[in-house]
C-alpha cells in the first residue's frame, strides 16, 4: 500500500494553571455559594417539559463537567405563557416539580447549583394550547407568525402575574433549585415588553417614566426574595442593550440606568444583549470571543452584587483577565458549554488544547427553533446523554484487538476514527488527498466560515496525541489497497459530492440545456474556482446555507451576481440558526439581485430560463455561469466495488463495512460528525442495546382519569 | 329599552329519513362489519402520541356521534419514519399499545370500529428525533425545510420496511385494531414515493414498469393480510390523482391501473387526492361537496371490494344518491366529521337542519401544521373532550334562573348565547345592526370566503328554536340601556375594528403622513367602500389571511393593486392552512404586484415610502388609496362605561361582566367562537374545576431508569 504518513506535531502545552487559579475561586449568590466561576446560563435546548429525563441527563453531565452553576431553559410560570408547540420548561402547578426535581438531583449529585429560568413571555406567547388571550403591557400584535393579539393587562391582571410569579417561585424553590431568575430579554418576556417604551405606553403607574416602567421588575425581583430569599438567590437575567440604536433600549442610556435602578435588588446580575439573534451571533456574522463585553462591562462597576457575563468565552487567559479586570464575576456560557461540557475541567486539569470549541454554528439553536432534542456540531455527545447513555469525555473500551480502517478524513471520519483510537482499537485512516478536514476544511474557506475549520482542528490535535491512530494522507485507496491492509473493519466516510445536473427538491429530473452554459458547484467554488465570467446565477434548491454562502463571497467580489431560489428567502433553513435576516441584509447591500419562489428550468446560450413556483411564469436571467446548489451524491464507488461479488473471497476477512457521514446520506456536519461517532461507539457493541437506544423515548404518563 | 325583536322563521324540515335508510346499511369490511356507512378517515390532530388521552376522547365523541368508522391520523411504523416535532401517532414497538389502546377501548365502547392508519414517510420524515438518515426509493432531497437527503434503499432496506410494517400490523392487532391501513398518499408516505416515476427511478424489480413500481405496495398488502388478516380488515388508502397533471399521477391513466392491478387485494379502498393541500381544499379556493368524486368514482366499478369517498360530504341527499349510484360505499369524512361529530346521529334522527357545517377553512389543519392540538371554527367543543370534558351535544344545565344579556351577535356573541340557551339560561342578544352575524357575516362578503357566513347560519338557525333566546336587532345599547335590562349577568361580545394608523407587528408606532392619502380598512372594505381611485396599496402587517383576501378581490376588479407585507410571502398564515400558494398564485396571475420583506414607514401625497427589513432600504411606491391591514383595537367603550365609578351603583344587580371573541383579544374566528363557547360553559360553574381545566395536560411518565 502507497502511502505517507505525515503526524501533526502536538502543540506544546505550558503550563499555566496556577494563573486559572481565580476562576476556580468559590464565590457567594445570596445565601448560596457556586464553587467556581464558571456559569452555565440559561439556554434552551428543545428538550424541556416534554423530555425530562434526557434534559436531567444533559444538565447533569455539564455539572460533571465543572461548571458550577447549571441553569434551564426559560420556564413558564403559568399557561398564559404557553409557548407550545415548543417544549421549554413548566412550572405551571405541582404537577411539574418531579419532573423539575430530577434535573436538580442531578446536578447536586455532581456538585454544582441548579438554576431556575422563571418566565411570563406576554406577547411572545401565543398560547396555542392553553387558548389564553395572550398579556402584554397594551393592546398589541404578537411577535410570533399568528393573526391573534395580546390584550392590555390591567391592574388585577398585573397582581394576578405578580402571584403567578411568586408561587412559581415558591414551587422552584419545593423542587430544590438554588438559583430563582427574573428575566427581562431576549425580546422575548413581559418583564422586559414593561421596560422599553415602544411596548409599554401604559399612562398608569406602569408606565411613563423609567421608574414606572420597571416598576414591575422591581415589584418581582422583591416578592420573589421576600418570598425564597431565605434558601434560594435570586437572579436577574437582563438585556441592556437592543442593538437597535436609538429605536431600542441602549447600554449607555436606559441599560445603564435601569441597572442603577436596581443594582442591589438581585442577588446576581446575569447580563447580555437582546434579541436572541444578537446574544446567539454566529461565527458567520461576526462572533468573536467576548463580543458582549462592550456592553455589558459597566454593570460590575454599578453593582456590589455578582456579575455573570457571556460571550462564547473558550480561551482561560481571556476569562481570568475579565475577572482580574473586575468586568465581570462568572464567566457565563450557553453554547462553550453545549459544544464542551468539561470545559471547566479541562482549564483546571491543565488541558486547555483539549477543548473543544464552539464553531459558532448554531446548530443548538436551530434544535430549540425546530422544537427537537438539541444537538451540536462539535459536540456529538449532547442531546444524547440519556438515550444513548454517550458521554463527552467517557466511551466504552473495546472488545477486541481488531485493526479499523478509516476511508476519508472529513467530519465523519475524523469522527470515528478519534472514538475508535479513544476506545483503543489500532485505527487507520487514509485521505486521499493531501489535507485532513475534508468538507469542513473546505466549508471553512468560503465568506464567513472560517471558524468551522475547528471541527477538524480539535480532532486532529486529539488524534495526533494517540499512538493507536495512524492517519495517511495522499491516500487514495483501491478496493484492492483495502483488502490488503490488515483491517477487519472499514468505515467509508468518503463523503459526497454537489450534483452537476440540477436534480434536487425541485427538479426530480436533470434540468435541460445545461450543456449551453458553464456550470460550477460548491465543490467548484471551495476548490478556488472564480467565476470570471459573468452574470453569474446562483441557484439554491437547498435552502441549506450554502446557496446564501457562495452569494455571498461572490458578491463581495463580483458586480451581476443573482440568487435564484425554490424558496421564499433566501437560505430558509438559517431562520433556525438565526441568521437568515442577516444573510439576506449582507445579499442586498452587496447588491446581490435575489429572486425567491423560483427555479431555474432551463439553460441556454448567455440565460438561463427561470419558472415561478407560485404563477408558472417563465422568464429568461442572463448568466454565463451557472452555479447549482441543489443536491449531493454520495461517494460510493468504493464501497460498492468492495461489496460486489468478485470480492466477496478478497474480502472475507473484512467483516464490518459501513457507510458513514454524507458517504451514507448527506447532511449537515452536525450529522456527519454523529454519523461518524455513532459508529464509532456502536462498533462491536451489543446489537439488543444498540436497538434499543434507537427506540429509546419519553411517553406520556396515562394514570386513570 | 327601545329595541326590535325579528326572530327568523325556522326552516321548515321535510322528513326524509326513509330515504336516507341506505346510509345506515351495514356494511362488511372483510372480517369485521361496519354498522352504518359513516367512515372517518384518518385525520391529523396535532395530538398523536403527546397527547393520547386527548386523543382518545375526542375519537370517541365521533363514535358516539354515529360514525362507523373512526381512524387515528398516520401511525409511525419506526423511528426511521420519525415526523417529529409533529405529533402524530407512534406504533415503534410494545411501549405504544397502552396509548392507542385507549383510543381503541374508548371508540369500541360506543358500537364503533377502529382504524389505524399505517405509515412509513420515506421521505418526508426529517428523521428529527432519530437521527436516522431517511429512507427513499432513490438518493434525493426531502420535502421538508432541512438540509438533509434520504439515501436509497437497497434490497435488504426493503426487507426490513416490509418487517417493521408487519411487525407494526402485528402490534395494531394486538392494541385492538379492527382495520389496518398500508397508505399511499398525501405526497407522504414511501408507498407513494416507489409508485410514482419522478420519485422511483430504480432500476431494480421495485422500479421501472408500474408493476415494479407497485411491488411494494402489493408486498406490504399482501404480508399485512397474511399477518393479522384473520381478525383485522385491511385497509388501502390511495392517491389516484396529484392534480399535476402529465407531470404525476392521474386517474385517468396510472391511477385508474394501480386499482387494476391491486383490485382485490385490499378489503377496502380509500380513496382521495394528492397533495395534502388538494384532498383538504379549502372553500376559498374552491372546495365544494364531492368535489373528489369525478377523480375516485371509476374505484368501485374495478373492484368488488367496498370503497371509501371523500369531498367534505355534508348533504344526506347526495350522499345517498352516491351510495345508490354504486360511486362509494362509505361516506368519508374528515372535516365535516370534526365540523360536526355527530353528522351521522342527526341524519338518522331526522335533524339534518341541527348538521354543523364545515366551512372549508382549514383551521383544523392548521392545528395539525403548528402541532397544536385541533380545534375548529364551527364546533368549539373540537379538541376539548378530554381537557374540559366538553361535548358538541351536551351542555351542563343552568344553575340558576339569572336572566343573561350578550351585547353583539357576531361569532363570539351567537356562541355564547347559543350555549346559554342551551344551558337553559334565559337569554337576550341585542345586535347594534340589522344584521346578525358580525365579523363572520362580514368577511363572508369578501372574495371566496361566502361559506364563512354558516358560522353565522347554523347558530341563528339553532337560536330560533330556542323560546328562552331573544335577538334583538337595531340594538345599539347604552351603559344605561343595559342597567336598565333584568340582566344580571353581561357578555360583551362587541368585537374590534381594524387600526386607521397603522400601529402593528412592524410599526409599533402610527405611521407617519397618513393625514396626506387615503386611509381605508379591512372594515371600510367589507362595509362596501371601493377604492375608486388609482393606484391602490394594501399593506398587510396583520400577516393573516386578510391582507391576501383583499388583494385577491380588488385584483379581480383593478388594475393598479400593491401588496405590500412584511412577511416572506404574502398571507403566511396560509401556509398552516395549506392556502399559501394558491394565495400567491392568485395575486400574481391576477396582476396584483407583490413586495415582500417591507413595510410602509410613511405616507405622502400619492406615495408612500416603504422600508426593506432586510436592507432598511427605502423606496416611493405610487398609491392614491392605502389599505391598513395592521392590527385590531377591541370594542370596549361601553365595557369601560359600565365599569366606571359613576355605574357602580347603577349595576349592583349585575354580577356577571365579562368581555368575550375580538372585544376580548383580537384574533381567529375559531377564537371568537371558542372565548363565546368557553364563557357560556364557565357561567356560573364550579371556579375550582375552571381553575384545573386550564391546568390540566399530559405529561411524561417518569419511571425509574
């Protein structure tokens, strides 16, 4: 077998714990005390009050982890915030404590505190199931996508929340939660819909002046503490700034005064920006480790009570200079702490190179808008802790000495093979080209993308520690190379590549008249290929990213460059990360023409024949080069030679074979990397435990009633 | 008190019960026997495996309401069919039974069938929960918003569907199922996926010829029989039209020899059309009863086995005149069967006029494509059997001899006093104007929405009989004309009108310059108002169907129309209500001109300028006349009247005050309806069973794992 072997040298570790010392100082909440600085903050995770004991399970693996105080997801307080269908956490009677109780047990059980997000969410909450008039501070639209609106609270109703709130309170506290939160943010809860005048033009006494509109805030940061102040602290999570200039709330104006306001009220100020798209910003728009500081640093200096600050904070030095510096008391952290659960551990045993970054992908995100269990790009353990029983930093040894062998070195292989190496069976992974990443390598070269190149980076800097992988690069394997290797088992995770003829969502068919014209893919345009020529068209029948991507990078070059669309905005499936509004702002501005509802039909000499998924209406689009974004095959020649028939003697010795990542279905590299560490954990494994975990799931109770 | 009192004459019925004997035929659906000729067919209801206790109860209301027949919605057969975060129902193994038991034992208990309908997706399931790469006859994109393939299934894949389907039968036989369903329609389920060229591009024995293509279909027929045929009838439900003409299916070729060929496999046919948005047209674009007859009619003449139709059958008439014409043996019925639970007892019992007739809206769908459970316009009771413990036929009787007053005879009003009169209550409706009906009566003037006004119809109708019911019209009621009445208890059932300033969604503010244009609603429009002068804007920030419903008319009459929205497409509501692309299509073949992702910022003589959400980018659009279709403002003046200090002493005798529908909180018909159904059921009740029906829901088991 032809083949280089060319290991990465380890980068060297200095050790700098000692330095880290502050972060794992124990600092008092109220009558509580966290045994360290590092915070998980509130974060939804899809799970909620429909997935108890897989949410317990995944809490319960952050506190092993280290971090010291685990929070929930926001939590309604009552069924006029009822935010079905999507699963978020209950606390609207009794009924909801053992299913709350378990995620606390578990997290005491690792040593950390539990936390608690109470929320009414207003006019954010459309009651779908408990067909409650929604509340908001006056007569309003909701913000969710459904023609019925809020109704003005009066008085009784504002007594009647302020009850809700404080008996919530009360039960939190009955199921064992350390940490009670008042929150104001995200755009998202009534507490802040008082606060910002362009929601609030109440003329009563909750309403007019910055005292009046927090007022209610007030009002619940104190019945809540006169109410559990006793044994639980209470938090106040709130958003100072809006981002919107002066058409929302400002840090340096009202954000400021309003934590002037109540700067002792709380127990801890657990602080950030607002809305959701801007507290989650991804990599792709701009997100940088300690991005929110800038906002939210003058809080520590108002208040004499704790500080939980967030900004996707990963690096130890970083975050032991935010506390040295005063800016801030916890270092807080929702998607670090998804994409690494032991990431406190790793700082404290000295093992920072082991951590495995947040890509900022929003992956997480995207499962909490899609109402399913939460999973991420880096970590493919989360969402998995209690039905497949994975852990980040455990798996199950393995069970004999066979020798593996790993075709391709893309996010599933790489995957795979690192769970195979840490399980401890002698690996080999061959990549036929020169570079180990694949896809998320070549992803990570478009606009916007860089960051994703960590998804190979963690996982070579892994492998390279082990003795039992041997990773070949310029290996482009024969079925014949294969068989000849002393491998028994062979994971394919040789990817797919973008379809060069149009079939995809909309055309079952290849589109016609494509040899008229120059036609490039992804594939084309991560491997440098420039357009040149132009007009260019776009055409993303994928509404994944990648059609917004390449519109993208070439419209920050290029001057006729057009998005053509089967879907109705550009790049749909980033309204679940978040960022679809500004992935189609970022297109307008660089003068991207965008058409949506429309597929390309037809090619032809200098055009290409649009048809209207709404009218049928055909229209020509001049363009020269045409890049299609609309569908993926496969890599399987290899797998398919070594499974046909004049190999079946050749190969008797091989008795594992297995497609993995895009190589078996393309996805996203979410999937690919759960793909790859499925197999990987499955390999060897007990077929009737296996199957289980597949059918594993939480069922509603059904007492006689 | 100066009113008018004009009672409607009730329609004279004719009784025609002999002739409708044939509906009440039994009829033998292989091994088991039908009672009658009433066959709901399965349905989605947004409850599924979530709420099986839900669930269970409003399937046995349909029982008791006569149908012979009652089904679940589609039945996952295995997690690689997993449609979450949609509640359908599960049957992945054992742990299933119990849920779909209840449902059995509770449709058994009233002299019913039951039914389950079988499905695997291919692919269509996203696999959200499972993670399983889906299933498809060949490699291809999903037909769901995700960026996600399904690989093609190889021969041992198709073994192991054609198991897991058995396996499933098995298990259906087991919870108590008398007919099982293999299922192939609705653009859904992998059946369908393999019969259909553009989807089944194999070359294999499973591809090719319609005989290849329809092998798995006849595999799954066949071994179902095999496995649980003794006891359990099996079903087909099959799409013999996609209404794309040479582009899919057509019964007049393939669909007409799939019958052929699979004539006496099945013990029942039950057939209908594809997409789901054909078989479930709404009334605004067309819907009629039997409008699927002249696609399904050729089915009965090709095989001797009974046939089930469906084309939202209401009319005992025609439904006869099927029968008697050998076009169907069941009446099949999803929405009108929802509409009204217990069409079947009120045809037997010769009250055909009392029939709750479905409007065609689609609300009911809705429920299912948010994932909520169902509800419906026309009965109230929809969705709260388990939950309220309603029923659509009886009502708790009055508790007291109060005399009750409902102020307004829209939907809101009409339902309240309706279940008042049932209750017993002595009841007055004062109606400002002339006409009874409100909004509902309104909106039915507006462009395909005339059969909204049975919202209205069948409540007078229902009123009249009532001698304890009074409705009086020409009513406009003062505060003092209100005291002065023997009411003791009101229902303000005033309902909204839309905004002039257009405070919304986008402009939480009015609108500036609108001083310099005309300014005309929603209600303006339905009042009559024509816009007259050229060019005509609507700008739709509502993003229900209104703004669309509009457009849509002044399209069919003028020239120079605008839509302008702030959403992605215009009307996005439409899309739960499967309308969006007939909406869109519409506009567009009608010349209406569509500008989306905007709003109007400002007005000015004959322009307004609008604002890109995207870009901020500003634009002059030419407009004399602007239509604000942005937000509501609830009637309550005279509510806040009698509310005052002033009147305290003035209405002691009322002790019942209470704001019902649109003057409550804008929002749906189905919602008015429901706040009308919902006051009327709570007056006078127990606070404490109110107070735990607001509360009550299922909830995950948590056992000890």
């Amino acid at each position: 077998m032809n083949v280089n072997n060319h290991p990465l040298k380890a980068t060297q570790l200095s050790s700098q714990a000692d330095a880290y010392d502050i972060l794992f100082e124990p600092v008092e909440i109220g009558p509580v005390t966290a045994r360290n600085r590092f915070y998980q903050v509130p974060h939804a995770c899809g799970m909620g009050h429909l997935k108890p004991r897989a949410h317990a399970a995944m809490r319960a693996v952050k506190a092993q982890g280290g971090w010291a105080v685990v929070s929930t997801e926001e939590t309604e307080i009552h069924p006029s915030s009822d935010l079905s269908p999507f699963a978020e956490q209950r606390i609207w009677d009794d009924h909801d404590i053992p299913a709350l109780r378990l995620m606390v047990d578990a997290v005491h059980a690792q040593g950390a505190l539990a936390a608690i997000e109470l929320v009414h969410n207003g006019y954010h909450a459309t009651n779908h199931y408990s067909r409650i008039p929604p509340l908001a501070p006056g007569e309003m639209s909701l913000n969710t996508n459904y023609p019925r609106q809020a109704r003005a609270m009066d008085k009784q109703d504002i007594i009647g929340l302020r009850r809700w709130h404080m008996q919530a309170a009360k039960r939190a506290k009955k199921a064992g939660f350390d940490i009670v939160y008042v929150y104001a943010g995200h755009g998202m809860t009534l507490a802040q819909q008082f606060l910002i005048p362009r929601f609030n033009q109440r003329i009563d006494e909750y309403g007019g002046s910055l005292q009046n509109r927090s007022r209610l805030t007030r009002e619940l940061l104190e019945e809540t503490k006169d109410a559990i102040g006793d044994k639980c602290a209470i938090a106040f999570r709130f958003a100072v700034d809006e981002l919107m200039g002066e058409d929302g709330m400002q840090a340096v104006e009202e954000g400021h005064e309003i934590v002037s306001l109540l700067a002792e009220l709380p127990d801890l100020w657990d602080v950030n920006v607002s809305g959701w798209e801007n507290d989650s910003l991804t990599t792709r728009f701009g997100l940088e480790e300690g991005y929110q500081v800038s906002y939210t640093k003058h809080v520590k200096s108002i208040t004499s009570k704790p500080v939980v600050s967030v900004g996707c904070f990963s690096s130890p030095d970083k975050m032991a200079a935010l506390v040295k510096g005063k800016v801030t008391d916890f270092i807080g952290a929702a998607r670090p702490s998804i994409a690494d659960p032991y990431l406190p551990e790793k700082i404290r045993d000295d093992r920072v190179d082991e951590i495995r970054e947040c890509i900022g992908c929003n992956i997480c995100v995207s499962s909490e808008t899609l109402g399913i269990p939460i999973r991420c790009t880096q970590n493919p353990t989360m969402g998995e802790e209690w039905r497949r029983k994975w852990h980040p930093e455990i798996i199950r040894p393995r069970v004999s000495d066979r020798s593996t062998l790993v075709v391709g070195a893309g996010p599933a292989g790489l995957e795979c093979a690192l769970q195979l190496g840490r399980r401890g069976y002698h690996v080999m992974v061959a990549e036929a080209s020169d570079e180990i990443g694949g896809r998320a390598l070549h992803e990570s070269r478009l606009h916007g993308l860089s960051a994703w190149r960590r998804v190979c980076d963690n996982r070579l800097y892994e492998l390279n520690q082990k003795a039992n992988v041997d990773i070949f690069r310029l290996s482009q394997l024969t079925a014949n190379d294969i068989v000849d290797t002393d491998a028994s088992a062979v994971f394919f995770a040789t990817g797919a590549k973008w379809r060069r003829d149009g079939v995809g969502r909309s055309n079952r068919r290849e589109i016609p008249g494509l040899e008229n014209i120059i036609v490039h893919t992804p594939d084309d345009i991560m491997n440098g290929v420039n357009p040149g020529n132009l007009p260019v068209v776009i055409f993303d029948d994928e509404q994944g990213y990648m059609g917004g991507v390449i519109a993208e990078q070439f419209g920050a070059t290029f001057s006729d460059v057009t998005i053509i669309t089967s879907a109705s905005v550009v790049s749909p499936f980033t309204i679940q990360t978040l960022e679809q509004e500004r992935v189609q702002s970022s297109l307008i501005k660089k003068g991207v023409k965008i058409r949506t509802g429309e597929i390309v039909a037809r090619a032809q000499d200098d055009a290409v024949e649009t048809r209207c998924l709404f009218s049928g209406r055909r229209q020509l689009v001049a363009c020269k080069i045409l890049v299609l974004v609309t569908q993926r095959t496969s890599n399987n020649d290899l797998l398919s030679t070594i499974k046909e028939a004049d190999f079946s003697s050749l190969r008797q010795h091989i008795t594992h074979i297995e497609a993995i990542g895009d190589a078996l279905a393309p996805g996203l590299i979410a999937d690919a990397v759960f793909s790859g560490h499925l197999a990987a954990q499955n390999f060897e494994g007990d077929t009737r435990e296996i199957e289980q975990a597949l059918f594993r799931r939480e069922i509603p109770a059904i007492p006689a009633d």
